[in-house]
C-alpha cells in the first residue's frame, strides 16, 4: 500500500484501501482536480498509460493528483511539508471550489509521505 494513502487514513479513520479506491473511481468518473482542466487531460499530460488503472494497484505511489482529488472528496485541506531540507516548503492543496472543513498535514521527503501527527 502506498504511503500516500496510508497517511491519509491516519486523519479520515478509513481504509487505505477504501481511500484509494473512492480517489480512483473520482478519477475515473472525470471529477476537477483543477480548475479550467480536463481532469483526463491533467492525467495524460503524467504520462502514465492507464492512470486511474494503474492507480488501483495497490504498487502504485499515489502523489499530488491525488492528494487533490482527496481535498475535493472529503472537503479538506492538504499541507504538505517537504522536509528535505531546512527551509521546509509548504505545498498548500485545497479543494477546486476552495471550501473545506478541516486541514491536515503530510511530511514529504521526496519519496515518502507521513502523516503529521499532533502529540
């Protein structure tokens, strides 16, 4: 299973699986990921044959089509923290009609995402 999905679950309460699988039928379904594209646009231009096929398998590493079609699912905000270095850049992802109901935060180290968790 992907990092990506699995840090998600830690702040929904759901399924990894059901995680990816709801993303992936939102894909599928041409659902915005960005405003004014065409979400099968946005999904060639990655270049991958078959995205949202390809997506479904749990080998798959999820990234940030994802993690944008999850802000828009679940009404949520997205901050990612790259953690790579000292500046720590923040990604900040929102759903396309900019309205959400809460913000949760991933560290990003270039290949790995973890959820930040509050202590």
């Amino acid at each position: 299973m992907s990092c990506l999905f699995n840090s998600i679950s830690y702040f929904l309460q759901e399924d990894p699986q059901v995680i990816r699988n709801k993303i992936c039928d939102y894909l599928h379904q041409g659902h915005p990921i960005i405003s004014g594209l065409n979400t099968q646009e946005v999904l060639e231009i990655d270049g991958t044959p078959n995205y949202v096929e390809t997506m479904r398998k749990t080998s798959t590493w999820g990234g940030a089509i994802e993690i944008q079609a999850a802000c828009n699912i679940w009404s949520m905000s997205v901050n990612v923290i790259d953690v790579r270095d000292a500046c720590r850049k923040v990604v900040n992802f929102v759903p396309v009609n900019n309205v959400y109901s809460k913000s949760i935060t991933l560290e990003w180290s270039g290949g790995h995402y973890e959820p930040l968790k509050s202590v």
